[in-house]
C-alpha cells in the first residue's frame, strides 16, 4: 500500500491540486444556489445557465479588451465586471418579471419556472455565442506558473488555479459569512429565511430583500463561472453540468449552511478529481455517490439541522 | 367523468386518424404515448406532492433493456414485460430508500441516481458503445416479423393500447384507498399516520408502479426509434417529464397523453421553424402555461365545461 502511494504521489499531488481549484468553483455556485434557496424557498434550476452565461460574458469581454490592445491584466478586471454586470442586470430582471409572479405557488410549478428559464437561457446561449467552443486564458497565461515540489518531483501548476481561484473563493467565505452574521443587511437576510412572516411583521422590506439576494445569488454563479472561463472551453451544455454537481453539494452539505457548503465542495471536488485520475469513468459519479452515502447516513446532509416537523 | 371517457375515446380515435393520413406523424406519435405513459408516473408522485427530477432513469432502464436483450430475444411481447421488470425492480430497490425523503431531497436524490445510470451509461464503452449509444436489433412481434410499415402500425398500436391500459389502472388506482392516501401525504402527512396508515408504504408503491410506467414508455421509445443513446437518462429529459405533467394538467389520467401530445407537436414543429432556438420556444410555452393555465390543457378543456 505504502509503495502504491509512493509510485502514485505525483499524480496524487496533481489531483490535491486539481481539486482544489474545482471545489473552490463548485462553492461560489453552491452558495449561490444555497443562499437564494434560504431567501426565496426556490431551487434555482437556471443557476448553472448564470454560470454559463458568467462564463461566457468573461471571455467576450477578455477579447474585447485584448483586442483594444489594453494590458493583459485588464483580463481580471474583465472576470469581474462580467459578474457585476450578470449580478446588476439579468439577476434583478429574472427575478422582477419572472419569479416574483410565482411565489406562493405550487413549490412543482416554482421548480418548473426555473426549468423553463434554464431552456430559454441555454438557447440564448447558443445564439450569442454559437455551438463552436470559445475559449480565451490571458488571465491564465498572464500569472505563469508555479514549482510545486512533491516529494523527489515538481509540478508545475498555474498560479491562477493555485491562487486565484482558490482566493476568491475563500475570500467569498470569509466575506459572506461577515456580511450574513455582523451587517444589518445580512442579518435581514438570515432573519426572512428563518421566519419570512415574523421578519414581514418586524417591519423588513421581504420584496426588497428577495430581489437583492437573487440578485447577489446571480452575480456568484457569474463570478464562479468568470473565474472558469480562462480554465475550460466554453461549449453548451456547461450550465447543465454545473448545476447537478451544485445541487450534489447543496443536497449533501444540508440546506442554509455556508461554511457546510464549503467543506463538501471541498470533500466532492477533491473526490471527482482523485477519481479523474485513478478511475476516469467514474469522475462523474463520485459526486452522487458521496451524497447518496452521506444522506443515507444523515438524511439532514452533513451539516443540516432537522427541521421540526409542523403539523 | 363520462366526459373524460369520452374525450380519451375521441382522442384516441383522433390519434389513429392523423397517424394514417399523414405518415410522419405516426413516429411522432408513438413517441408522445409513450412518454405520455412514463409521464403518469411523474402523475402519481405529484399526487403526493412530490417532484422526482430523475424519472429518466426508468426510461433508459426500459430502453436499454430492450436494447440488450434484442440480440438474443427480439419478441416485442416478451422485451415490454422484461423491461418493466427491470425499471420496477430497480425502483423497488432504490425506492425502499427514497420514500424516507421528501421535497427537495427526494427530488436531488432521484436526479443523483439518474446522473449515476447516465454517466455509467455514457462511460462504460465496451459495454454500453457510450454516447454513441446502441442499435436496437430487427424485432418479431408474436413470432412474424412484419415489414417496415407494418412495424410501425405495431408498435404504435401497442404504445395506444398500452396508453389506455395504464390511463384506466392509474384512474383506478387514485380512485382507491391506496391512491386518496397519495394526496394525503401531500397535505398533511403527519394525519396518515394518525389513521395508521404508513406513508412510506403508500408512497413506496406508487414509486415502484411509476418506475413501471417508466421502464415501459422507455421500451418503447426504444422500439420506435430503434437506437438508443445515454441523452435518454440525462436530467433535462427528467425535467421534460414533469414539464409534460404540468401542460397536460395533473387533475386526470388523460392529462400526461394530451402533455406529451402537445408538446412533441410543439417539438416538432419549432424545430423545423426555429432550429436554433427549439428549447427556447419549449421553455416559453412552459412560462405561459404556468403563468396564464396553471391547470395545463385538461384544466383549460375542464373549465370550459364547467362554464
């Protein structure tokens, strides 16, 4: 066993690393899709479209400014300013003219609204964008590369899977649990998931605070997906697979829990990715498998509490 | 309550009329029944309210039993039966765990199963030939093996049959004690096991005769379209079939046949308009049903009687 970790350890080290840089993308869409679930009691199916679209968006405007003949770094700011721009722009219309109509439906027919977005969106996708894959890594390009010893070997990795996308990511974390747990802001936020009527009645402005959620939820799932883009190639169908794996980590962590959502993207983008390299046909089940076992264990997820039944 | 009879008599009629005047229809069709059949699983479980977004994984189960039987036992009337064996097996096994969970976990809990089969599916290539997926052999039906054209009349023949089969034992079934109980768990099920009646139990049988369902719409599409690829387990097509609930109406067994009715028409017809944007134009129809007909067709058809 000893020997078979000592003739594995490069590969293992490039899947600890691998894994990182996928768990810390994983947890901006999981925490999005977490948050907006708390707020507007909906699972956002279109969530990973918002991602496809961060993603997309990124990398039209890294052209845009490559082709202006601005400096590369310019390729960072580009990364944000696609998820301000999905955050401002598209989360408050989708929630305005679309989901604010439903609430209090049928939670089948609050599921299915999201669904049909998610056709929509993949659509518009395909027609702005075209089916041929678009890619563009200045921002990955631009950082080089780091020596990472492993044992007698060195790999080296990108510094913007190394540092950057790990650092936003926990970043986010850090940030939004002191924005949830110390502003007044965060704290309404908390207080409408807990009890939406008691907040109602204490005077918070429910509307105001759902649109400014879905909106944030939006922008995470763009930043998420702008921070991918230098690293994959934009093809259809990314929202699609972003989504299953963000609800894998959402059904597992438990729902309402932030740090949670953290530790099991973590836990499943660190098991996808050991299964990339020793067992590459399972990669895709590994996620599911993790989450079967742990709610078969914990029926709450990892770090749900139980919910007192009513009656 | 005469009036669904009669209107699933008409429709039925209206089916096999469009079939035999205009021949591309019949494909078209055969399919619509045979998702409209896995569709009143999705039916049954939203009786209960609850949202299964993995039913796709009992129609590749029933297709790509059909698949892998062919080669050794091509009869039509022995691969249904076998394939809604396999599809019923599997959501017995796999439903004795799930009916613990409700709502958003039941939901993600069957997606995370479909996206297991869908993914063995597709990843196992010496078995499964992956995306490429597989022919479906030359099928014998009662032991002759009709030509083309025929063939086609069979199987859709079997898919309408089988449509008014599974429609008439789904009406009986929310008729009876066991299908009030469904609503029950919807409402308050806490009440259920007040009466003693075990909530598990109920749903755990309208899982299995869902999973059922499933395996046979997907027998059957199999049959149809005579090749079958992993795209048939993905959860989109899972999100299809609860789209087909909700526009036919989940008030009525006829609900899911004039969904899947509609919406391969809908199909159909945008993507030979619009091939670019199909998915959009679906995702549209979608909003404004839910917006504007919240009860889908047969609560427009239903209301307009009551009037």
């Amino acid at each position: 066993m000893t020997d078979w970790f000592a003739d594995n350890s490069l590969l293992f080290g490039l899947a600890l690393l691998d894994g990182l840089a996928n768990a810390a993308l994983i947890f901006m869409v999981a925490v999005g899709l977490n948050l907006v679930f708390g707020v507007l009691r909906i699972v956002n199916v279109a969530h990973g479209s918002l991602f496809a679209i961060g993603a997309y968006t990124a990398a039209s405007i890294g052209m845009f400014f490559a082709a202006r003949g601005l400096p590369p770094w310019t390729g960072y700011v580009a990364l944000v300013l696609a998820a301000v721009a999905i955050g401002a722009v598209l989360g408050p219309l989708i929630e305005r003219l679309l989901l604010r109509r439903i609430y209090g439906h049928e939670d089948v027919l609050q599921l299915l609204v999201t669904f049909a977005l998610f056709m929509i969106l993949e659509d518009v996708q395909k027609l702005v964008w075209g089916v041929q894959p678009v890619s563009q890594d200045a921002p990955l390009k631009f950082l080089g590369t780091v020596d990472i010893p492993f044992g007698e070997d060195v790999i080296p990795f990108t510094a913007y899977q190394l540092f950057v996308i790990p650092g936003v990511a926990v970043v986010t974390l850090l940030g939004l649990a002191w924005f949830l747990r110390r502003t007044l802001t965060g704290r309404v936020i908390v207080a409408v998931t807990t009890d939406k009527e008691a907040a109602t009645a204490m005077g918070i402005d429910a509307a105001r605070i759902t649109l400014l959620t879905f909106s944030f939820g939006a922008g995470l799932a763009a930043l998420g997906g702008a921070l991918a883009s230098p690293t994959l190639a934009l093809v259809p169908g990314i929202g699609a697979q972003t989504i299953v794996l963000s609800f894998a980590v959402v059904a597992t962590a438990g729902l309402g829990q932030i740090e949670g959502a953290a530790l099991t993207a973590l836990l499943i983008g660190l098991g996808r990715s050991i299964a990339v390299y020793f067992a590459p046909e399972f990669e895709v089940v590994v996620p599911y498998l993790i989450m079967v076992a742990v709610l078969l264990v914990r029926p709450q997820g990892l770090f749900g509490v139980i919910e007192t039944r009513r009656v | 309550m005469k009036r669904e009879s009669l209107l699933a008599a008409l429709g039925a009629i209206g089916l096999v009329a469009c079939a035999w005047a205009v021949p591309w229809l019949k494909f078209v069709l055969t399919i619509a029944l045979a998702k409209g059949i896995a569709v009143l699983g999705i039916l049954l479980l939203l009786r209960a309210g609850q949202v299964s977004f993995g039913h796709s994984m009992f129609l590749a189960l029933g297709a790509y039993t059909v698949a892998f039987l062919a080669p050794a036992e091509n009869e039509v009337l022995l691969l249904l039966p076998a394939a809604a064996l396999v599809a019923g097996g599997v959501g017995l096994v796999i439903g004795l765990f799930l009916v613990r969970y409700r709502d958003i976990f039941f939901g993600m809990l069957n997606l995370a199963f479909a996206m297991v089969l869908y993914s063995l599916l597709e990843k196992l290539y010496d078995f499964t030939k992956g995306t490429d997926g597989i022919r479906v052999a030359a099928l014998t039906f009662a032991g002759t093996e009709p030509e083309r054209g025929t063939q086609e009349w069979v199987v859709f023949g079997i898919a309408l049959g089988l449509a008014i089969l599974f429609g008439l034992l789904v009406r009986f079934y929310l008729g009876s004690p066991m299908g009030r109980a469904l609503a029950g768990i919807k409402t308050r099920e806490t009440r259920l096991e007040f009466m003693g009646v075990s909530a598990r139990r109920v749903l755990l049988f309208a899982y299995v005769l869902s999973a059922l369902m499933g395996g046979v719409g997907g027998a059957l599409i199999a049959m149809t379209t005579r090749h079958v690829t992993p795209q048939i387990a993905y959860w989109t097509s899972s999100g299809e079939l609860v789209f087909i609930a909700i526009l036919g109406g989940a008030g009525s067994a006829l609900g899911p046949f004039l969904g899947s009715v509609a919406f391969e028409l809908v199909r159909v017809y945008a993507a030979a308009a619009v091939a670019e944007a199909w998915q959009m134009i679906l995702g549209a129809v979608l909003l404004l049903v839910i917006l504007f007909a919240p009860g889908g067709v047969w609560g427009l058809l239903s209301r307009r009687w009551r009037a």
